[in-house]
C-alpha cells in the first residue's frame, strides 16, 4: 500500500509541476521578464536547500515523501490544493489572454510607425524586405519566435564559448548547426502559411511572388551574421575554427535554406499571425521531414566525412557545398516560384466584357460570382478555358496584372502595417511615389471620413467597413484599367454606400475603365452598372442592358420568391 500512495503522491506533483510550467511559459511568452519568476522559484528552493546548514526545506520534502507513504491525507489534500490554486492562476490568466486575443485590445495603436527607409534604394525586392520585417516585429506569434531563439542561441554561444560543457567535435558542430539552422526552422519552414493570410492580394500583383522570395532569402541570409557574429568568442577561445563558422553559415543559407524554400510549395494552410494562446497549429509530416533534414542530416554528414576525411576537409565540403547553393540560389528561388504559381468551378461557355463596360455580377449565395473572380484573377484554376485580359491569357502572363486592380476580401489586405503605410506599399508595386499616392488619396477623403488616415493603427484593428474602405482604396490607387470588386458595398454604412457609388461611376467615365463587381443588393447594383450579368451555378443565364434603372423589375422577378 505505502508503494501504491506514494507513486500516487508522485503523480500529483507532476500534475502540479505541469501547470506550474504552463503557467511560466505561458507568462514568459507574453513577457520575456516572467523569465525571473521560475529563475526566483528554483534560485530560491536551491539556496533554502544548499546554505544552511539544517535546512528546514530539506526535512519538509522528507516529511512530505514519508506522507506519501504512509497515506496521510492531509499531504494529498495539500498538495490537491497546490494543483487547484495553480488550475485557477492558469484559467485567470488563459482567459484574459484569449479576450484580449480575439478582442485585439493589445496593440490598438502604436507609439511610433518605423518606416525603416534605407531598403527604398533596394526597389520592390526592397519594399518587401521591408514588410518581412514589419512582419516579424509586430506580429505576436513572430516576436514570440524570435524572442525565443536570441534566448537560446545566446545561452548556446555563451556555453560553448566560455565553458566545457559542449567541448567536442560534435557537441561543438551541434552548437553551430542549432544556432544557424533554428531560425529556419521555427519561422521559414512556415513559409508562405504566414503569407496565407493575405496571399491573394499579393498573387494580383505582378511578380509579386518572386519579390517575396528573394526578399525572404535576402532577409534571413542577412539575419544569419547574428549567430555567426555571436560565434565569434568561441573562434578566440580556440573553441571553433574560423573555417568551421563560414562552413556552417554558407551551408545554412546554401542548402538549408533551399530544402525551407521547397516548403512554399507544400506549406497550404494558413497560420495566423497575431494569435498565440486562441489558435494552435501543428507542423505537418512534410514540414517535419524538412525540419528534421535541416538539422540532422548535416550533423550525420559532419560525422561521416569527420570520420574518413578530417575535420578541415570536412568543413571545405560542407563550405562548398554551401557555396554552390548559395550562388545558385537565384535559380533555384525561380524554379520555388514557378512551382508555387502552378499549385494556384464555373461553367461560362464564352462571355465578353468590353473595354470601359460596367458590369454588375448578381446571384444567389454559391452562384460562382467570388469563384469566377479568382478564376479572372488566375487565384484558381480552371479545369478548362482560358480568361483573357487586353489579348492576354491570365493563366500564361502577369503582363494584365499591372492594367488590373481588384479587391475581395480581406485576405488582401496585409493587416500588420498602418492604412497609410498599406497605400505606400501598394503604390510601390507600381511605381508610385509617396507624393503620388498621397495625391491620389485625396479623391476618397470624404469616402474616409476622417477614420481611417493618421490614426496610428494597424489595420486588423480597424471595424470591418473601415477595412472594406482601404481594401477599395488599394484596389483603385494605380489607376486600372479593369477594376473587379466584390460585394464593395458590404459594411459600409449608408453614406459611405453613397459616396463609393459616385466615385465608382466618376471613375469609370474619367478612365474609361472597365469595372466589374458583384453585389446582393440588387438595388445598388441598379444604381450603378449599365450592364448586369446574372448568375445561377455557375452559369450567366441573362446579360441585362440597365438603361435607366429598367433592369430592376427584370432581376426583382427573378428573385422574388412567392409564398405558398
């Protein structure tokens, strides 16, 4: 018996010893200086433990462990207590994580807007140089990251710098491959699954894509200097050679990088970028095989070619190797791209919309309309036909993305920058100035009404008609020629509806621009499309000339439903 109450006593200090380490990690994760509570805790407990000499700590684990044995319950009701306080710290402290998640209360605005210009002289590589960055600094599951490898990359470094503890051959290469590969790891072997949030508006821009990875590869090459810089006092204390610290860093941003790069293929699952504690995501089979060669096969190849070869040869091949993908990487980065576009239903015979038409697409709920806009958009892929853009197969060229604006949903908008900082982005993909964008702007500021420019937030803290608001902006700020909008009325209150009715009408005469949008208000739609194409499972079945408001009985037939 005393066997059995003991092991049960056990059982419940590991119950208590989980919540207590769930209850640091989730502190430390939201504040890296809880990082002192556990560092005071077990500080504390050793010191009780260790300086004096008849330390009353020792004798009430003694006492405790004796309880266990002898199945006293007032142990075991101590130490379900212990449980239960630290299950209600956690729950308290859970809960308002997850309120102030899904509320967005944290980062409402922000104190300064870093516009970090020196990547302007790099062009649209540049631009998106800079939105990696912004990024990873003002996204919580990214700072979160981050936060967490200069922790133990620094206490790595430190280690085999200034102690024997990884003194070795492999432990050393181990030390080396961990500091190099692990950024890799935690935040590119999700690349293209953070883009996932707002890839659509970036694959309706030309090229848009190959700018991001190169500036994907740029970015993180560069971030590499840290580790290596951070290698510098083991190299003085003869605990690395100066070969050995360029044969990992050219080997990680060679080889290691290419095998995380694959992953923009296969990486299909958007990852949210600001939640933590309300959303949890998993790596998949093919994301750990990538993660697992990333790490170990390096290590098993060390080993090898250490063993026959010695270790200044092996780390001539490994900066070889490096080397060659790394000056290849151009060419590789094109073969990711070209495979990522291709991993990008209707039934529309033929239908023609002329240059300067003003069409209004209107149907049911799963009629096809947002379906044939990403087909239009080359955002899916039709089982057969083709979409053809000023004599351009969309599926054949990004030539028509440069005459073409559009705007869905809110997955083109990139949430983490500023409305402000948004329009400058977008008008850099097509050769805008600030001063350009700012001139453009103008037109839609009644449209704004003062909510949406030089408040210092991020849009995914703004309400849903705002952001309906600088989605249309984005979409109309380069001029277009072909302009497509879905559902641009939805969110927007009554005045705003007006506004955008009369700067869409405005637009379309003044451009001569073609303007497609779907809508269920049958009413605005009216209002405003000469043109109306009425869609049934995927299918136009009435191409409807709007000469002054007639089509309105026309489609409120159609629609109505009689009671029975």
């Amino acid at each position: 018996p005393g066997v059995i109450t003991y092991l049960i006593g056990i059982l419940l200090l590991i119950i208590a010893n989980n919540y207590w380490y769930l209850l640091c990690r989730t502190l430390i994760n939201e504040r890296i200086w809880w990082i002192l509570l556990p560092i005071a805790f077990y500080g504390g407990i050793g010191c009780l433990l260790f300086i004096p000499e008849d330390s009353p700590l020792f004798y009430f684990f003694m006492d405790l462990g004796d309880g266990y044995i002898q199945g006293n319950i007032l142990y075991f009701l101590g130490t379900i207590l212990v449980i239960a306080i630290l299950w209600l710290i956690n729950r308290k402290i859970m809960s308002g994580l997850i309120y102030a998640e899904l509320a967005k209360v944290e980062d409402s605005q922000i104190k300064h807007v870093s516009e970090y210009k020196f990547f302007e002289r790099y062009g649209e590589v540049g631009e998106y140089m800079r939105l990696e960055l912004k990024m990873l600094l003002r996204n919580r599951r990214c700072k979160g990251a981050l936060r967490n490898i200069a922790i133990v990359v620094v206490a790595f470094s430190v280690a085999l710098s200034f102690s024997s503890v990884y003194d070795g051959n492999f432990m050393t290469s181990f030390i080396c491959v961990y500091n190099f590969a692990v950024f890799g790891m935690i935040i590119l072997s999700q690349i293209m699954s953070f883009e996932g949030n707002y890839i659509d508006g970036l694959m309706s821009r030309k090229e848009s894509i190959m700018s991001l990875l190169k500036a994907k590869y740029y970015t993180y090459s560069i971030g590499e200097i840290i580790p290596f810089i951070l290698m510098i006092p083991a190299i003085i204390m003869n605990k690395l050679t100066l070969l050995g610290a360029f044969a990992w860093f050219f080997y990680t941003i060679g080889f290691i990088y290419f095998c995380f790069f694959q992953l923009a293929v296969y990486n299909k699952q958007t990852v949210p970028l600001n939640e933590k504690v309300a959303s949890r995501q998993t790596n998949s089979a093919i994301q750990m095989v990538v993660n697992f060669a990333a790490f170990g096969v390096p290590l098993i190849l060390y080993s090898l070619l250490n063993a026959f070869l010695g270790e200044t040869i092996t780390y001539i091949i490994l900066l070889v190797v490096g080397l060659g993908f790394t000056l290849t990487s151009p060419l590789w980065i094109k073969n990711v791209y070209h495979r990522f576009m291709k991993r990008r239903y209707v039934d529309i015979e033929h239908y023609e919309i002329n240059q300067g038409d003003m069409l209004g697409l209107v149907g049911n709920n799963g009629a096809g309309k947002t379906t044939l806009f990403r087909i239009m958009l080359d955002l899916l892929k039709a089982d057969d036909g083709k979409v053809i853009i000023n004599d351009i197969d969309v599926s054949q060229s990004e030539d028509w993305k440069s005459i073409t604006g559009a705007f869905i949903d809110n997955g083109f908008l990139i949430d983490y920058l500023t409305p402000e900082e948004y329009f400058y982005f977008i008008g850099k993909m097509y050769g805008l100035k600030k001063e350009e964008v700012d001139e453009r702007l103008i037109p839609f500021e009644r449209f704004m009404s003062g909510e949406v420019i030089g408040h210092k937030k991020l849009i995914r803290n703004y309400s849903a008609g705002n952001k309906q608001k600088i989605g249309i902006i984005s979409a109309m700020l380069h001029y277009p020629q072909l302009l497509i909008l879905d559902e641009p009325f939805n969110f927007l209150d009554p005045s705003s509806q007006s506004i955008i009715k009369h700067l869409l009408k405005k637009y379309n005469e003044e451009h001569q621009a073609t303007v497609i949008i779907s809508s269920h208000n049958l009413n605005h739609t009216v209002d405003v499309c000469p043109r109306i194409a009425l869609l049934e499972h995927g299918v136009i079945i009435r191409d409807i000339i709007n000469e002054d408001n007639s089509a309105e009985k026309e489609l409120e037939d159609y629609f109505n439903v009689e009671e029975e």
